[in-house]
C-alpha cells in the first residue's frame, strides 16, 4: 500500500457524465511524486503523440487538479492545476493554496481528472469516496463572493442531508472559476477563496472551456496513513520550528515588496515595465499595515508562516473592497506597472481581479500593455471607447471587463499579452510585440533582470514554466527543487531542507536531493520542455528566438539608481549555453536523444525528433 | 461580585476570532493527540470557514450549567472536577444527538468513524490547540483561569454559538458593511 497517498484518483469525463476512479502503479508515483510531476506522466501518456493538434480550450485538453503525498501532511496545504496550457500550449504545474487539496485527500482522492466537455454548466461535488455531477447554471456568470455564497451554502445543505440532527457540518473547499474563466481568457486564473489563485498556465479558461465552473469537496476522514508516524510527527514539530523563525516575512508577507523592489531593487515593473525604479513612499508597506490589514496573520491548512494578510478599505470611495495583502506582485502589478501609487486603488482592484477570476499578474500585465498602446498612439480612444490613462483606475475597471465578458477590443486582449500584441500588430500595421512583456505566452512575474540585482538573465527565458516567477531557473540543479514543491505540492514559501526526510517518513521510499535534481526533477523538466517545442496548435516556440526575455529587459532602465543598466546580451547568451549543457539540451535547445533515454524517456526523444527536423 | 470562601477555578480556553488565522494547526495538534493522526472531521475543536477569512475555531465552552451533561440519557458524560472540562465515557455513549441538541452552540459532533460524541477534554490540562496556536504566536487561543461559578461563569455560556451566528458578528467587525452582504 503507498503511504501519504489517498490511492486513488478520479476522473470525470464530462461530454458522457462518466465518473470512474483510476489509480497508477507505486512506479509511476514514486517517479513523478504528484502534483506537477504527475500531470507531465499523465499529459504526455494521454496527449504527447499529437500534442501540436490538442486545443488547449478544446475538449481533448485534461484539466488537472492534482494533490501530492505531503499534501496536507507537511506545512503549506496547496493544490497543483495542470492541463495543456492555453497560454504557452506546454505545461505549467500552477498551484495555490488552500484547503482544497487536505479535504480531496481526506475524501479519498488524490487528484481529478477532468476530461471533455460538458452541454451545459456544471460543478464537481466530491464527499468520501464519492462523486457527483451537478448543474451550475445558477452560478454560471457569477463572480467570486456569490459563487462561494451559493456553493457554500449548497454544499452544506448537500452534506446536512446526510448528517441529520442539530450536528453542524463544516463547510466544504471549493475551487471554481470567474466569469473570465467562463469566457475562455487565457489569462483566467483557477481559484479558492476570494484570493487565493492559480493564474500562471490559464488555467481558468481551461475549466471555462469544459462549463466546469468548480469542484466542491468535503472529506471526512483523515489524512492518508504514512509509513513512519512519529517520524513525521517529529519533523513536522522541526519544520514549525524552522518556520516561525523567518519573522519578517511572517510579520509582514511579500507585502514589503511594493515599495522595496523598486526603490531599492530597481527591478519592479512600472508603466508597463518601462520602468523599474520608483520612490513613491506613499505605496509602502507600513501604509497597508496601518490602514488597511484587518488580519496581520492568515493561514491556509498547516501553515504557520502565515505570509497572507487582509486587507478591507473602510472609508472612502473604493469602501468595501476586500482581498489579501495584497502580496507582492499584485502590488506591482495592479500597481505601478499600472501607474498606480494610490494604495487604495490597488487593493481595489486587486480585489476586482480576484472576483472576476482573472489572473492579476497574466491579466494585469496585459492592462499595461494595452496602457502603453494608448500612451503611444497605438491603441486609440476610438479603439478603446475611453480614455487608458495611466493610474486611472476606472478605466482599468471597465477594460478589465471587457476582456473578462470579450467585448470589444476586451476580445483580442482576452488572448493575453502575446497573442494579442501578434493580432494588434497585424490590425495596425507596426509591430507591438516588443512591449509585450511575456515569455512563450506567459507573462512574467514581477521580477526583473535589468538591475542585476533580481532575477538572473536566464531565469524565465529557459523555464519551462516560461514567465513563471516562482520557477525561474539557473543551473539545472538547484532550480529542480521548484519542481519538488510543485510535485510534492507543497507551498514554497515552507521550504525547508528537512523536506527530504520528511518525503521519506511520509512515503517509506528513498529520495535524496541529489536523486530529485539530478534525475526525477529533471525528467520531469524535460517533458515539460519537450511540450514546449512541440507546442501548437496556435503558436509555437524556437529555442534560438523563443528562449528569451521580453525585448524590453534589454532596453537600458531610464531612471533610478541604475539608470543606464540592463540586461547583457552577451551574458545572458553565455548562461543560457551553460544551461542548455548543464540540463542535457543541444546547441539548438533541444533535449539530446542520449539524455532523454538515460531519464527513461525514449518516447519522448522518438516524437522530438520531429523537432530536430525543422 | 461574591468572592466568599476558596475561589474555585477551572481551566478555560479563552478564544479571539479576530486573530484566527485558519492555519488549523489547532485541529492537527488535537487529532495527532487525541487520534495519533491528522484528522480535521475527528478534532475537538474545528475551525469552521463560513466565510472566506472568517475564521471560527469552534469548541466547548464549557457552560457553568452543563447542559449537555444533565440532558445525555444514558449519563455518558461527566465534568472534570480538577478541569471543568466535559469527558465523554464513549463506552457509554450511544450517539444519539441529545448532547449536541442541548448544546446551545450545537458543539458536539458524532465521531465520523464510531458515530459517538466528541467534546474537548481540554487534554486534562494542557491544550494542544493553545499551544501550537501560542508558539506561532496568533494568540487567537490561550488558557485562563475562570470562576467555577463565581463571577465570570455565566458569561462561559454565551460562547456557546453556532459557528454561523458567531460569523455574523465577526465578519461585520473585519468587514464593517461588507460583511453584512457575506453572512
């Protein structure tokens, strides 16, 4: 029997309304883990074959919700989404936290696959051992708090039914999508909670496409047995410890961030990036402190850090507007790369974001696009129907909108950045993709490289999370075990070296670090970058164009401290050699037939060479 | 206030919703102590998420008149003299509900494995909930020492709430206005 695992998975055909439990062998699991890991195995055993004709918002695409065995077990409950992703065409392991992943397993379910596509609305309904189709049409259109207000409610009623007497049930976890998600725009995030989402990948849109508006799950047993007990008991006691001593970022999240990145770091994105420094005090962290968190400390399932604060406006004429933190990035990018300083506009809109399921940094990073356009004459009032100035929070309002219900010009950015700076510069003749800030379709986190001081020169253009700022790689060692957490699926920020030995306590199998960099992590890199070139069926990526930064991050930074500064060419061309060879790619990029069979993966290197004939 | 004679005290787990942060390490350390696992469903106390971020750790609140105690039929349920807290003789128990029924806060729940009564036992005096709670220092739980049936002791009952009320509450004094739409 697996330890720290539920045993099975569930999957649900939606074009038949078929419901079945699937299991895979102790191979497969102690090979791939969970999470990120699994969804490449299952990705590419269910789709690789022709991956290029797959259309990630079509009915062949698998959406996946997928737990791993510390899931729950090790501090930083969270839950991995994968699919083929409807913003790079690869795969990305997107994951959030919440309780979603600890009551799928206490149902007795390690994971859900999802495939085709249902007639009309529907949701997932999971209890123990058990799941049922429902319809959605009455949620169908809603944004966040009425859709958690309704499922909520109705799955408390679900599960009272069989609970009678005056016991009182607790509620069940619910992931779901917003009207963007609904709508199919790529930059549609999957969430939980009010804030809680999952936008790097497009995954929203992917359960948009299904009519899956969420899952709902509520699990009454407990977690899945392990294989040493007071071992993990023990540990976990440890990595509490560990936790509790990283004081500042339990006092005060990545909240700092907005002030502290660009002011001291000169690496956060303004006005569409075209600025990375700024020394507007006013944005600072103490401002959200002392005006705005009502909670200094919120949790998800097991986590002592609490990096996540909540934030309401009291007064005023955004009143009424709750989110968390907001953290770093939205405050970058709901933000100064908005030309916000205000705080209050930018937990405004962050909680905006939140409610209509759009994902603030894919999504908000494609405002500042269009914001740059209509700075440059580009995009025009009559395109628009409205003025897009910067720091105007009302019409980032009313864009946003348009691109979550794709009306009007909201329909060509609903595609996100890249795909519709390709579609605005065929309509206006000139060529926008060079403000277009992604990396194969992803657009990146709030990080830049220019200053030197932040993300290195290669850290999204070879990820094969593309613009993904929590898996930036480096030397295709260390970088791997950003693809444990994802596996294992486990928040990051929980991060400890213990988590080796607790993976060991938990499953009763071997696995060092090294074993996890040197092999497991870097099979699964290697499908997810074989994914990557095969791509389609929209775009495609070549390595010798496709493996690097946005034009802009070699544009010299204007102001600041660093002014002058910026991304190297001739470094960054030099890294990424270093790390095609150190990770076992060829010249061009693509993974060599010799490593791809050391990792087990001949399949793989028989349909790259397809690649290898362009 | 009467203080004639010793001042009896029990042990009471005083509880600040507001500062909840839904970590739920409070259940993990209950069921790892009471069920040798990580059992949220099986945990004394259960934090109850009616609203996002509204988080409501929901326990006994140990009434100064028991009234679960005196309505169990088959007398399965007893006060702790040295704690105050109430024990459930789970031979006895026959999970018939009256407990939960009579609890003005419906606190009690049925075991999900033997269908039986659960209330907190304040484990015999050292709450695990409060401890892991104080070291990661949320201070949303700790202990106090409260009149047996002094001054203080009818206050107890008035804890016992169902999750939903206190909700109502607290997400109008996180919220203000807002909360009232959320409840």
């Amino acid at each position: 029997m697996v330890r720290g695992y539920a045993g099975k998975f569930l999957e649900v055909d939606l074009s038949s309304g078929g419901v079945k439990d699937v299991t895979f062998s102790d191979d497969i699991l102690r090979n791939f883990v969970g999470g990120r890991g699994l969804a490449t195995k299952i990705l590419w055993d269910r789709l690789g074959n022709r991956w290029e004709e797959i259309d990630p918002l079509g009915p062949e695409n698998i959406f996946l919700v997928l737990t791993g065995p510390l899931t729950g077990i090790y501090p930083g409950s969270r839950i991995c989404i994968s699919g083929k992703s409807p913003q790079s065409n690869g795969i990305i392991g997107s994951t959030l936290s919440g309780e979603f992943g600890n009551e799928l397993k206490c149902a007795g379910y390690d994971g859900v696959i999802v495939t085709g596509r249902a007639e009309k609305p529907v949701y997932l309904f999971i209890t123990d051992d058990n799941a049922e189709i429902r319809s959605a049409e009455h949620v169908w259109g809603k944004e966040a708090p009425e859709t958690i207000r309704i499922l909520t409610k109705e799955g408390l009623e679900l599960l009272k039914r069989a609970r009678p007497g005056a016991e009182k049930v607790k509620e069940p976890a619910i992931i779901y999508c917003g009207p963007a998600g609904e709508n199919r725009v790529r930059t549609a995030a999957v969430m939980q909670k009010i804030s809680h989402a999952a936008g790097y990948g497009g995954y929203g849109a992917v359960m948009g496409s299904k009519k899956l508006k969420a899952i709902v799950v509520k699990g009454r047993k407990p977690l899945p047995s392990v294989a040493s007990p007071e071992t993990v008991k023990i540990l976990l006691r440890e990595v509490e410890r560990q936790l509790l001593e990283r004081d500042r970022l339990r006092r005060w999240g990545t909240g700092y961030g907005g002030y502290e990145v660009g002011a001291r770091q000169s690496s956060e994105p303004v006005r569409n990036w075209q600025e990375e420094w700024h020394d507007e005090k006013r944005f600072g962290g103490p401002k959200f402190d002392f005006r705005y968190w009502v909670k200094r400390y919120w949790s998800d399932f097991n986590c002592p850090v609490a990096c996540m604060k909540i934030a309401v406006i009291k007064t005023g004429p955004y009143k009424g507007a709750i989110t968390d933190n907001p953290d770093y990035e939205m405050q970058a990018y709901l933000g100064p790369n908005l030309g916000i300083f205000d705080p209050d506009k930018c937990i405004y809109l962050s909680a905006l974001i939140d409610y209509l399921g759009f994902s603030g940094i894919n999504g908000g990073n494609t405002l500042a696009f269009a914001a740059e356009l209509y700075q440059r004459g580009i995009l025009t009032k009559e395109d628009l129907g409205f003025e897009l100035n910067w720091g105007d929070v009302e019409a980032f309002e009313r864009l946003a909108r348009m691109i979550v219900k794709r009306e009007g010009i909201g329909d060509i950015l609903a595609e996100g950045t890249y795909r519709a700076a390709l579609k605005i510069s065929e309509m206006k003749g000139v060529d926008v993709t060079k403000y277009a800030v992604h990396v194969k379709g992803v657009e990146v986190g709030a990080h830049g490289t220019r200053s030197g001081l932040d993300f290195n020169p290669i850290g999204y253009a070879c990820s094969p999370q593309c613009g993904d700022h929590t898996s930036g790689v480096y030397d295709a060692y260390n970088d791997m075990r950003m693809v444990f957490f994802d596996s294992a699926v486990v928040c990051s920020m929980c991060g400890s070296p213990l988590i080796w030995d607790f993976y060991r306590a938990v499953t009763g199998w071997d696995l060092t670090d090294a074993d996890w960099c040197r092999v497991l992590g870097r099979r699964i890199a290697h499908i997810q970058r074989a994914v990557l070139l095969l791509g389609g069926p929209d775009v495609f990526w070549k390595p010798e164009i496709h493996d690097d930064n946005p034009p802009r991050f070699y544009e010299p930074l204007p102001s600041g401290p660093y002014k002058g500064k910026t991304t190297d060419r001739k470094t960054f061309e030099d890294m990424r050699k270093q790390y095609y060879e150190a990770i076992g790619w060829d010249e061009r990029g693509i993974p060599k037939s010799s490593v791809l069979k050391e990792l087990g993966l001949e399949d793989v290197d028989k349909i790259l060479d397809k690649v290898r004939k362009q | 206030m009467a203080m004639s004679g010793r001042r009896e005290t029990i042990l009471w787990i005083a509880r600040d919703y507001l500062k909840c942060t839904g970590c739920r390490r409070c259940e993990i350390a209950c069921s790892l102590f009471h069920e040798g696992w990580i059992w949220p469903e099986a945990s004394r106390i259960r934090v109850f998420m009616l609203v996002p971020g509204i988080e409501i750790p929901h326990f006994c609140s140990q009434c100064h008149d028991y009234p679960c105690v005196s309505a169990c039929p088959v007398k399965a349920l007893s006060v702790d003299e040295r704690t105050g807290a109430v024990i459930v003789d789970r031979e006895k128990c026959t999970g018939c509900g009256v407990c939960i029924r009579e609890c003005p806060g419906n606190i009690p729940f049925l075991h999900p494995s033997d269908g039986k009564a659960v209330i907190c036992d304040l484990c015999s005096g050292e709450p695990q909930c409060v401890k892991v709670c104080q070291e990661a220092k949320f201070n949303a739980l700790w202990v106090v020492r409260e009149d047996k049936t002094g001054w203080g002791s009818y206050n107890r009952k008035l804890f016992a709430q169902p999750p939903e009320e206190i909700t109502k509450d607290i997400a109008i004094n996180l919220y203000g206005e807002k909360g009232e739409e959320w409840v």
